[in-house]
C-alpha cells in the first residue's frame, strides 16, 4: 500500500534527490526543500519504490502538505496534485475528516481587510478540521482570520500567523474570493522611507527576517513578560568542565558552556513543571518531557533554534555530540525537521560574543527563556572580608506572567543557580 511523503514545514521544494521509479529505503533523503532560507531534509516513510511526485522544485509547500509517494514496484500512484505546490492529495488527518468543516460564523468582521475567506451558502465560516482545534486552542475567534486556503478555507497556517485586529473580509457564497496567500506581517511602519538614490540602497527582508520581526511583534505585543536576574559563581562549573574535556579520548567532542546550562536548565525544569508549558488562550498546556530550544546564530544572518530532546535525561556527553551536530547543521543550512521542532521551553547564550547581561524574548507559545552572558573575572569578597578573583556569569530568566508568577521566577533561578555551583549534580 502507498505510502504519502509529507512535508515537515512550510517552504519550497529545492529538488528531488529520487526519481519516480527509484527504489528507496525507510529514512533515506528523497527530496530537499527550503524552509526559512535553510534546507530540510525530507525521508522515505517506508521502503518501497518513489511511485509519484506531487509538486516540482520551485513550488511552494505547506506543513503537513503530502508532495510524493513511496508504494510498490508497479503500484498505481494517487492523482497527481495542482501544479501550483498544493498536496498531491489530501493530507492524513484531512483523510480522517471531512476536508473542511463549517464553523458559525458568530462574529461579523469590517470589511477593510485585503484577505477574504469563504462562507458558505448559510453563513458558515470554511475552515480546515486542524486550524479549527488550533484556534480553539489558542482562544481565537476565527471570525477574525482570514483564509488562504482552496475558495478562501482557512487553513493552519492562516492560524498560526494571525494577527490581532487584522480582520478579513468575506466571500458570498459562489463566488470566488481571490484570496491573498498567507504572509508573515511586518510591523506596520510610521515613517516615510527616503526615495531610492546613490546613497540609498534597499533590501527586502528574508523569509527568516520576516519571520523573526512576526514572532517577536506577537511576543512583545501579547505576552507580558517579567524578567528575573541573578548572578552565579560558575568556577566550580568551568572546573568541572576542564576536568571532564581532559579526560576524553582524542577526537572527543568536547562538553561546552552551553551544554552545561542546557542541560542544568534541563534538570531544573523537572522541579518547576509549570514552566515548561505552552500558553493556549484559556488553558496551558504542560508537557511531561522536557525538550530545550537552544539559539543559534547562522552565519548568513538570523536566529534558528535548534532543539535538545528529552535534555534532562540524556548523559552529558551525548547531549554535546547532539548539540554540535545540530549546530553544524543549522549553519550549513543542512537542518533536519527533528533539529528544530518541539522545544518546551528556550534558551540563549551571547556570552560568546562578550555579553555581560541581556534579556530574551520569548518564543510564543513557551512560557519562558533563559538568557546568558559571558563568565567573568570579577573581584570578589572572599571569607574574612578578603577581596579575591571570582568567576562569575549573569542569567536572566523572561517568563510569561499569564503562566506563572515573580516568586516561581526567582525559585527557579535559584535552583538553578545551585545546579551550576554544585555542576556534579549534572552528572547524576
């Protein structure tokens, strides 16, 4: 029986690494898109033959999207899908559900929105079964979303990248709405660009830029963050750490400053499970494995974060071996879905960069983020009222208020705190 290849993300299909007709195994690349300007890697669900190829290189792609299938050698392949990059056919939970439902449409919105969505012939909004339960979720009136998907449905990502107070206008039954894809917003600008010259050059923003501006806007501008900084003494870490790199066999991946914090952030998330949750309108959403986001800095320009799965409970070397790779990956543009998807809660070091003391925004919907500077010589009061040398590095936690609360901010970063003081407990 076929089997669907399916898309991790939204992007572009680069290219197909397999031909119809080529065999294939479970897990091997069979085709490359572009997602936020870094190439993901897209698997063979199965062993088989490549039986059909839903979209070409240069079309566009969404998560969940199925672009291809792997069957058996002979096997007739599905009806091949639109040409303008939609699935070659429904998706599997589209398959388990009617293709889209019909939700009330209780609220009216203005009409001065460039969007439309479609209503049907008693007024019901047309919405895909999945952008339904997320807008529920997320507490969203999808009244107020406007929908790009097939006769202006909304779909996913018109979920995901909804604006407040960017109301969409509606369709008339029968008639078609020519709706506008679903883009990334920009903040709207307040000042007049001066006019192009030899002294002035524009860029357009990258997907990732445009990106970054959108969830930074939603983070800023729908979370009320509260901060929380304290100042730990990390010489018994960097020691142990040199303890450790020192003992490993040539060639070894080395344990970094980073994958120390990491995995301490791990360790102190099991004592403060409220904090490694997702915000969801009315409800949180707490998670039973801890899976930490780490920023990293691509070379081209932009933030991605990479993610530590289950951090808490992986031995520290492994988890070294794993950050690193997923690192090198990222800054060659080589990423794989598994590298960036699932954080429950986030962190970000600029201490290689000669950072004392910053603040991080939050990644919606996480609840928190931890910040991190550079490990400094500073002068210390020692015992007896000694002035020596101490080793010592500023942290900063941004948490979300609507999930938690000053005192459980500041206990967190005082376990925390005695996480790295006492770093043997890392290795337990």
């Amino acid at each position: 029986m076929a089997q669907d290849i399916t898309a991790s993300m939204d992007g572009t299909l680069i290219d197909w690494l397999k031909q119809i007709g080529e065999a294939v195994k479970s897990g091997e690349i069979v085709a490359e898109m572009d997602a936020d300007k870094a190439t993901v890697e897209i698997e063979a669900p199965a062993d088989g033959v490549l039986i059909a190829q839903g979209v070409k290189p240069g079309d566009s792609i969404s998560e969940g999207a199925v672009i291809g299938q792997v069957g058996e050698s002979g096997e007739a392949a599905a009806a091949p899908g639109p040409s303008n990059g939609a699935a070659a056919k429904p998706s599997p939970q589209a398959q388990a559900e009617p293709a889209a439902e019909e939700a009330p449409a209780q609220a009216s919105a203005p009409s001065n929105g460039a969007q439309q969505t479609a209503v049907t012939e008693d007024g019901r909004l047309k919405v895909s079964p999945v952008a339904r339960k997320m807008a529920e979720d997320r507490g969203i009136d999808l009244a107020q979303v406007a929908g790009s998907g097939p006769g202006g449905r909304i779909v996913k990502a018109d979920v995901e990248n909804f604006q407040p107070g960017a109301a969409p206008t509606r369709g008339m039954p029968g008639r078609t709405t020519g709706a506008a894809p679903a883009g990334i917003p920009l903040a709207a600008p307040t000042r007049t660009p001066p006019p192009e010259s030899d002294d002035v050059v524009y860029e357009e923003f990258s997907t990732m830029r445009r990106r970054i501006a959108a969830t930074t806007i939603e983070s800023q501008q729908t979370i009320p963050h509260f901060y929380v900084t304290t100042e730990i003494d990390v010489a018994p870490m960097l020691a142990l750490r040199k303890q450790l790199n020192d003992s490993l066999p040539e060639g070894g991946t080395r344990i970094s400053v980073n994958d120390l914090v990491v995995k301490a952030t791990a360790l102190t998330l099991r004592q403060f499970p409220n904090l490694n949750s997702h915000y969801y309108g009315d409800k949180a959403v707490r998670y039973k494995r801890i899976h930490v986001g780490i920023a990293v800095a691509l070379t081209q320009g932009g933030v991605i974060y990479i993610v530590a799965q289950d951090a808490d409970k992986v031995a520290l070397g492994t988890l070294a071996e794993q950050n690193k790779a997923m690192a090198a990956r990222a800054r060659e543009g080589k990423i794989k879905p598994a590298d960036i998807q699932g954080a429950t809660f986030s962190t970000s070091n600029l201490g290689p960069f000669d950072v004392a003391h910053f603040a991080a925004v939050i990644n919606p919907p996480e609840a928190g983020v931890l910040a991190f500077g550079t490990a400094k010589k500073v002068p210390v009061v020692l015992a007896a009222g000694i002035v020596g040398v101490g080793e010592r590095m500023m942290v900063t936690i941004s948490v979300d208020h609507r999930i938690s609360d000053g005192a459980e901010g500041a206990a967190f970063l005082k376990a925390f705190k005695d996480m790295l003081e006492n770093p043997m407990r890392l290795l337990m």
